[in-house]
C-alpha cells in the first residue's frame, strides 16, 4: 500500500504537467468559441452591477437587463461605425500618405549622404517601405474592426447568462454539497473582476480623451480614431499604450514629417506616464493583488494561448485563477507565488503571530 502511494506521489506531478498540457491544447484548438464565450461572461459581470442597481430602484429584473444591453449595444455599434468611417476614409487617401512617405524618404537619403553617409538609397526605402508601414496601420485598425465582428453573437449570450444569472449560485451548492461560506470566494472572484474592469474602463477612457485632445492640438487627422485606439488597446496591461501609440506616431510622421512624430511620441508618452503612474495607482489602491512580473508574463501566457482576447483579459483571467488556487492548502503555494510581495509577507506574518500564539498557550501556567 505504501509502494502505490509512493508511486502515485511520484507520477501525480507527472499527469498535472501532461493534463494541463492537454487543457491548453484544446484551448487553443477550440479558441475562436472559448474567447467568445469569455468576453461573454466578463460582458455579464461588468452589467451585474448596473442591473442590480436599477432593480433596487423597483426596476423589473427582464426591464432592467433589456435597459443595460440596449447602452451596450449602443456603445458596441457607435464604436464600429466610427472605426469603419475612419478606416474606409484612411484607405481613400492611403496613396497620398505613401507619396508623402517616398518623398519623405529620399529627402533623409539625399541629407545623409551630403553629410558622407554611404546608404544604398534601395536600402534605405526598404526599410522605409511604405506600403508596409501602410498595411501595419491599416491592420491594426482592421483588428479593431474584427473584435467587433461577433459584437450580435457575444451579445446573445450576455442576455441568456444574464437571465439565469441569479440560479447559478444555487446550481452550485447544489453541485457541491459544501455550504454556503464555501463558495464565497465566488462572489470574490466576480467582485474583483468588475473592481478591476471598472477602474480599468475609467483610465482607458481617460487616457483616450487626452490622446484625443494632444492630437487634436498637434493637427494629427483621424485624431478621434487614435484615441479610440489608446482607449481599447489600454485595456492590454504593459504592452498596450505602446502597440496603441505606433500607428499614431507613424501617420503623424507621415503628414507632418518629423516635427509633428516628435510632438505626437511626446504626447503619448505625458499621457500614458500621468495615467499609469499617478492616475491609475490612485485609483487601483492595492491593486488585483498580482506581481508586475505575473501580470507581464500573463500576457504573454494568454495572448499566446486566446489571441487578442486573451491579452485584454489576461489580468481578470490570472486573477481569477489566483483567487482559486487560494481555496486549497494544496495549491496556496502557487497562489503566493502568483501573488506581490505584500502578500506573501501577510501570510509569513500570520503564521509566525500563530506560531507565538501557540508557544504563549503551551507555556502558560493552565498548560502545566
């Protein structure tokens, strides 16, 4: 009997890594419905609120969920049909901005080589190739495009999850037989996320107005679109303002030249720095409980395994799984890791406030 349990404690490590293998397998092979099917379920979360809050105001629960999705359809086609102006008027005038580019580009060939720099001027258009800095930005505004692609879809399921929401907490006691206090961390797990969603779409929204303003100030066209842009790819922690601002940077460059890319990388770089580091740690307090390192590699983990959607939700997804992993004293450890510093330090100062708890009781006269 002992042989077997040292058998199975040497080959269980061993099935985790090959069944968590296969779970991101599928994952990844089934995709396209899964990440659908998240966005649905963060969607829900996020107008939990908002329904719960008319409903206390004697709103009829089918009225109020009816109310919360025609704001969100609202905003979902506003959002489209504004992308799709934008990028039909950007591929009307594509050919202008590639003119301007080559032209752009022999003038630095021309200043270069008057100042004794032998550059191939074939070289140099290579890697000034327009018709590539082109379709960079083009294909970045038709990502955009694409997530709204599913936006009917997506919100068919918001309404039946909705729905039902109120029963899947009593489908789940009666899945588990565990009581009530056992599934809290449930409710934990959906307040964070909309904590979470909630300040994010607050600094997103913020960080797109004054992208929108500095370019408009600078003269950049289709300012409107770039700070659509910054709004949504802020929502990708780390990376995101980056990706957001190389499409801006770059068309600025193009009709302005220099002077004006100069500006426009200045404008982004004041904004996003205001933002992350003065407005947003304000705002976030303590953060998702998540260390800087997690949250990057995160993105990578889930960008990798759900595209686009995964690096929007690679934050509530971790944090999700986090909040989980805390439920076991089997798996706590990977929670710690997951989790800061601070964190970590709570629960070294917790064990040795039990450990003196303990030694006080052991010694006391009543113990003798």
């Amino acid at each position: 009997m002992i042989k077997n349990k040292t058998r199975a404690e040497r080959i269980s490590p061993a099935l985790m890594i090959a069944a968590f293998i296969i779970i991101i397998a599928g994952v990844m092979y089934a995709s396209s419905i899964i990440t659908m099917m998240l966005m649905a379920l963060f969607i829900s979360i996020i107008c939990a609120q908002p329904i719960n809050w008319l409903k206390k105001r004697k709103v009829p629960n089918g009225l109020a969920i009816v109310i919360v999705l025609l704001g969100i359809i609202l905003i979902f086609f506003g959002l489209g049909e504004l992308i799709g102006e934008s990028l039909a008027g950007f591929s009307k005038n594509a050919p202008k901005y590639e003119d301007s580019l080559n032209k752009m580009g022999s003038t630095v060939f021309q200043s270069l080589n008057d100042k004794g720099f032998n550059i191939s001027h074939d070289k140099l258009m290579n890697m000034l190739d327009p018709g590539k800095i082109i379709n960079f930005t083009g294909t970045m505004i038709s990502d955009l495009g694409e997530i709204m692609g599913s936006t009917i879809l997506i919100l068919f399921v918001v309404l039946f999850i909705l729905l039902e929401f109120n029963s899947f907490s009593i489908k789940a006691k009666a899945i588990v037989k565990i009581p009530t206090e056992s599934l809290n961390y449930l409710e934990k797990i959906g307040k964070s996320i909309r904590y979470y969603l909630g300040i994010k779409t607050i600094t997103c929204l913020l960080t797109g107005i004054f992208i929108w303003v500095c370019l408009a100030i600078i003269g950049v066209d289709y300012a409107i679109l770039w700070a659509l842009m910054a709004f949504l790819l802020n929502y990708i922690p780390t990376i995101g303002s980056i990706i957001a601002g190389i499409p801006a940077v770059l068309f600025a460059l193009i009709q302005l030249g220099f002077g004006g890319a100069l500006w426009t990388i200045g404008g982004y770089v004041t904004v996003n720095m205001l933002i992350g580091n003065v407005i947003e740690p304000k705002m976030m307090g303590k953060g998702m409980g998540l260390s800087t390192l997690v949250v990057f590699i995160a993105l990578i983990f889930w960008g990798f395994v759900l595209g686009t959607v995964g690096m929007f939700l690679s934050v509530p997804l971790t944090m999700s799984i986090k909040i989980m992993l805390e439920q076991s004293e089997k798996t706590r450890w990977i929670a710690i890791l997951l989790g800061t510093q601070e964190y970590a330090q709570s629960i070294v100062d917790e064990r040795q406030s039990a450990g003196r708890s303990q030694q006080s009781t052991v010694g006391s006269p009543q113990s003798e």
